[in-house]
C-alpha cells in the first residue's frame, strides 16, 4: 500500500506537529517512507509549496522526485472525477475552486494508480459550498486516511 500526500499534511505538518527545526525525524521518515516506494505527493501539490517561498517551498524544491508528475492514466481519471464533481449538489464556485485545486488532480492520481490519499480534510457530504477530499474519494472508490493513521499503519516513531 502506498500513500499520496495532500498539501495540508505537508503545510500543517511544518506549522504545527512536525515543525522541521524540533522534528526533523518527521522529514526523514517521509523520504525515507518515499525511497522505499510508500509515500508520494504530486507535482501540483509541489507548485502550491513552492508558491509559499518559505522552509517547506524549499524543502519541495530539494526533493522533486517526491512529487510525482501526471501521465496518461492520470489525465484520463480526471474526466471520472470531472463527471463526478459537475453531477452533484455543489454549488458552480465550489467545482470551479475544486478543479482549480491540486485536490482535483490528487484525487484522479490517487484513482489511476490505486494509493491511498492522505489529508486532514474531513467529510461533510451535505456541503454545497466546497468539495472534500473524503467525499470526492468515496464517490470514486479512492481509499483515504489521515496522517496520523498513516504514520501508525507504518510503523513511524519519532524517538530521542
């Protein structure tokens, strides 16, 4: 199994739980969980990071190879996750902000290739006003978790 990370659980992570300069084992397990082909992100998740020119925008520019690129299957998951979104209950502006969003393409990814997508997001499947991960990943058949979740399921520890 592996996992594919929202931009949240990098920029909370770096904000509050895991900052880098007090929990820098956090970073090396992600890289290292990456290396062995468990933990990914994707290119637009790394565009967002760098747009924010801070520690984390540096961090995404260091390790390129942890963001992975669209291909074919991905583009093709992103006309089930289009059809998907225009066909619900929300509202024209939360479509639009979703299709804008790496959530968007997250989703397809996660679809094309079988991972399971990673986000502090949370379902809310009466909401008109913005697409969630979770419910965007249910409709589809996409697995999702949280960080934490997925830090346990690996058998992450973060000792002294």
């Amino acid at each position: 199994m592996a996992y594919l990370l929202d931009s949240d659980v990098l920029i909370s992570a770096k904000r509050n739980h895991y900052r880098m300069p007090v929990c820098p084992g956090f970073w090396e397990w992600i890289l290292k969980a990456h290396l062995a082909g468990v933990v990914f992100s994707i290119k637009k998740v790394q565009d967002e990071l760098k747009a924010m020119k801070d520690a984390l925008a540096d961090w995404a520019k260091r390790n390129p190879d942890f963001f992975l690129p669209p291909d074919n299957q991905v583009t093709a998951e992103l006309a089930s996750v289009s059809s998907w979104a225009t066909n619900q209950q929300y509202r024209s502006e939360a479509v639009g902000e979703f299709f804008g969003s790496a959530d968007y393409w997250l989703v397809a990814h996660a679809k094309a290739k079988g991972l399971i997508v990673v986000t502090h997001e949370v379902s809310e499947p009466n909401s008109k006003r913005r697409i969630k991960i979770p419910d965007a990943c249910k409709a589809l058949g996409v697995s999702w978790t949280n960080p934490f979740e997925m830090l346990e399921d690996q058998g992450a520890r973060f000792v002294l």
